[in-house]
C-alpha cells in the first residue's frame, strides 16, 4: 500500500515490517518506533526524537527510533 501511493516514510511500531522489506527495492524509508505498545499516550513520548531525525533519515533504510 505504501509503496503504491508513493509514500516516502512509514512510521510504525512493528519491529518486523524492517525485516519483511527488501528496501533497496523501494523509494522508502522505515523508522520503527521502539515501543512496547501502541498507545498513543506511548507513542507521543518518541515524538520529540522523531523530529531531532527526521531531516536525516536516508532512502532505503530503516532505523529504530528510542525515545
């Protein structure tokens, strides 16, 4: 779905999806979010280091991001 719609970025929190991705294949970055849940009260905790990394987050790459 990402890669048909052109998506430049996805932002999860499942650890495997950088596993289950041949990115040298596709246009697109993952950042996975180090989290042991998905609530949002979680997840908005990362937030602020998100945005420190964003500007350097490469193509064809995925990366952990720790709060």
């Amino acid at each position: 779905m990402c890669i048909e719609n052109d998506f430049d970025l996805v932002l999860t929190v499942d650890k495997n999806l950088m596993f289950q991705q041949n990115l040298n294949e596709h246009n697109l970055t993952i950042a996975v979010l180090n989290s042991l849940t998905s609530k949002i009260e979680e997840l908005i905790l990362f937030m602020p280091s998100f945005k420190l990394q964003i500007k350097n987050l490469e193509k064809h790459k995925a990366y952990i991001i720790e709060k």
